[in-house]
C-alpha cells in the first residue's frame, strides 16, 4: 500500500489480485493433472524412447508456444477474456485424457489444452504486475504462488481420482473448474481491472501498438541470453514429475498413483512456500541475485535425487528444498523480464513463464526417456546438473534492473 493512500482505494486491487491468482490456481491444476499418470499412459500407448519424448512436447511446447503468440498479441490490444477462456479451454481438454485411445488423439488433446493455459499466463501476468502500484514484485509472487499452488494440487487430485475410479473419472472435474473460472473472473471484476490499466497514463497505452522490435527495445540479443538461461534453470523443473512418476513406479518402490502424486507434489507444494515468502520479503532489486544464487544451491540437491539408494525422508526433504529454489524464487525471472523490457510486459511475462519451460521440457525430454528406456530414471537428475551451472553463470553476466519509478513501472520505460 501507498504512503497516504486510502484503504478502500486498495481493497479492490486486492481482491482482483486474489481472484486472479485463484485462476491461475485453476489453470494450473488442469497442467498437472497428467503427472502422476505417465507410467499408466506409457503402458497404454507402448511408447518407447521417441514416443515418450513425443508425449512429453506434446505437454509442453503448445503452451510455451502458445503463450509467446499470445503475449504478443496482448502488448497489441489486451484482451481479458481469455482470464476465463483459458482456464475453460484447459479444463475441457485436459480432463478428457481418459476419453481417447489412439496416440494422435492424446497429443491432439494435450496440445489443445497447453494452448488454454498458454492463453491465459500473458494477460494475467500482466495484469499482476501492474495491479498494485509500486508492488510489482509483490503482485507478481502472489499471483504465481497460486500457480504453484494449482501445480501442487493437480497430481494429488489427478493420483487419488484415477487410483478409485480411473482415466475417465477426470471428467468430472471439467464443469466444476469451468464454472469457477467463470465466477472468479466476475467476483475480481478482472475485466474491469484490465480495462483501467490499459487506459492509464502509461507510454505503452498512448501511442500505437508497439512492433515485436520495440517491445524488446532492438535488443534480440539479450532477450535471446535471458531466454536461455531462464530455460536451463528450469529443465529440472518440467523434468521433475516425469522423473518422480518413473522412478516411484518402479518395484522396489511400487507407488500408486496417488502415492506418486503425494510425493510428487511436495516439490510443487515447497514452491507454493518459496512464493508465499516471496509475496512478502522479495522486493525489486534483488532478481538477478535469486536467479544466479538459485540455480547454484540447487546442483547438490540434484546430486542427492540422483543417488539411487537414497532414502525416501531424504528424498522428501531434498525434494522441498529443490521446490523453495528451483520454482519458488520464480518470480524474480518474470519481474526482472518486464523490468528490462518495459513496452512489451506480455512478450516479457510469455518468455519467462511460457517459451523458457517450453525449452525446458523440449531440453528434459529426451534425457528424461533416455534413462526411463534404460530403466535408471532417477540418474536423469544427475544429467541435469550442467544446465543449473550454466543458468547461473549466464545470470551472473546480466545486467541488474533498472530502478522502478514511483507508479511501480520501470524507469527504463
């Protein structure tokens, strides 16, 4: 809150805040759903090597690619509607796993609902970072700390419902999570709080549309340094479920489903906390330390998953750590991005939250099928550890982030 502002003035920042925070609970619920359940769809569908990994792209890249088409669209003219649209489309595709039987048919549906959550992370991230003034940072930890929230509940969910009543019982959650979507768009009134941002005195708001140019300021080069070192931080992230569901599969730990997703959700659980703290320590000025020390402090951890005799209480514990460093200190990522790329927040916000994990998962699928395939899943963590290193490096050599102005935008605007 502003020095001298009045407390009505900010309660319905707040509360849009929280409202779209909850949909990206939502939106991300539906992304996880899937997994805890590969080891049951590699047994359905036969995938070997090249069809795992196919599966795996299949997950990632639409949304990645998706977000990139769409935030670009969103630095041209906003478009609110797909703060609901999104998570609708995702809950509708993403829900029906259990409705197909033919390899196409998945990979259709698993593109179709990553193309809903891609649609809605740039308008909503967006709208974070700009809805409470001066907070940047702030608005952006809580609105992803609802993210991470929905990524911890999906496997959970997914595991205990496909445990009792198999792949077709997702289904019932389509029209529940669609309707909330629904009402949390309207209770936020987030259609009206777009509107208002896009029609304040800002430079992005007065003049035309910028060009895909402007919106990185003519510097393709560092947006090409930033994107690379935000998708090999992030490698072990999109690779984590993938790992945990394989290698708890196995007979020497013979994990249900809904054991898988307990477990595996304690990474993503962990990230709900990193951000919960973030939401109320992390200030700006201190992205590029997070996103070079992060990394770093990681690379033990991953050293410790990799041994395949660890114990399942070190396991757990590593595992919380890896949440708290690996995604909870995410939001510095998307904070430093609109801060060094203030004419385009979208183009920014679809980077760091969308095209980076695509490269992430595009770089972790193939390692991960490799060991999979070799029936040593759990060594993938090892294989990671030089993206970590090389993350933090190239984030050592960026520059820092401009000094925000009084109205919480980047000086550099």
């Amino acid at each position: 809150m502003q020095p001298n502002t009045p407390v009505e003035s900010t309660l319905p920042a707040w509360t849009a805040l929280i409202c779209l925070a909850l949909l990206h609970t939502l939106v991300d619920t539906c992304a996880l759903l899937i997994a805890p359940l590969w080891p049951r769809l590699e047994t359905i569908y036969g995938f070997g090597v090249a069809g795992l990994s196919i599966a795996f792209i299949a997950q990632s890249m639409p949304t990645s690619i998706s977000q990139v088409v769409f935030g670009w669209m969103r630095d041209r003219k906003p478009a609110p509607i797909w703060l609901w649209l999104g998570p609708v489309i995702a809950a509708l595709f993403l829900t029906s796993i259990g409705r197909v039987d033919q390899r196409v048919a998945l990979f259709g549906i698993l593109t179709l609902g990553g193309i809903g959550v891609g649609a809605f992370h740039p308008e909503a991230a967006v709208l974070a970072g700009r809805i409470l003034p001066g907070q940047r940072a702030r608005g952006i930890s809580l609105f992803m700390f609802g993210g991470s929230l929905g990524l911890g509940l999906g496997p959970i969910i997914s595991g205990m419902i496909v445990t009792e009543r198999g792949l077709l019982g997702l289904t019932w959650l389509t029209i529940p999570i669609g309707v909330l979507a629904i009402v949390l768009f309207k209770v936020g009134q987030l259609g009206s709080a777009a509107d208002r941002l896009h029609k304040t005195k800002s430079p992005r708001n007065t003049t035309s549309p910028y060009t895909f140019n402007e919106t990185i300021d003519g510097r393709a080069g560092f947006a090409i340094v930033l994107l690379i070192a935000c998708s090999l931080r992030l490698v072990p992230n999109m690779a984590m479920d993938k790992i945990l569901a394989f290698t708890l599969s196995q007979p020497h730990w013979g994990y249900t489903e809904a054991q898988i997703g307990m477990v595996q959700s304690i990474f993503l659980i962990a990230a709900s906390v990193g951000m919960f703290f973030m939401v109320f320590r992390f200030r700006s000025g201190w992205e590029k330390v997070f996103m070079v020390a992060c990394p770093l402090l990681s690379i033990p951890l991953m050293i410790i998953l990799a041994w395949d005799h660890c114990p399942p209480w070190l396991m757990f514990t590593t595992l919380a750590l890896a949440g708290i460093l690996l995604w909870g200190t995410s939001p510095a990522m998307v904070s430093y991005a609109q801060q060094q790329f203030p004419k385009g927040a979208g183009m920014a916000s679809a980077l760091t939250m969308g095209m980076s994990w695509g490269i992430g998962g595009l770089i972790q699928a193939p390692v991960t099928s490799y060991f999979e395939n070799a029936g040593t899943p759990q060594l993938a963590f090892a294989a990671f550890i030089p993206c970590l290193l090389a993350a933090g490096l190239i984030a050592m050599a960026m520059p820092g982030c401009p000094p925000l102005t009084s109205d919480g935008e980047s000086s550099a605007s």
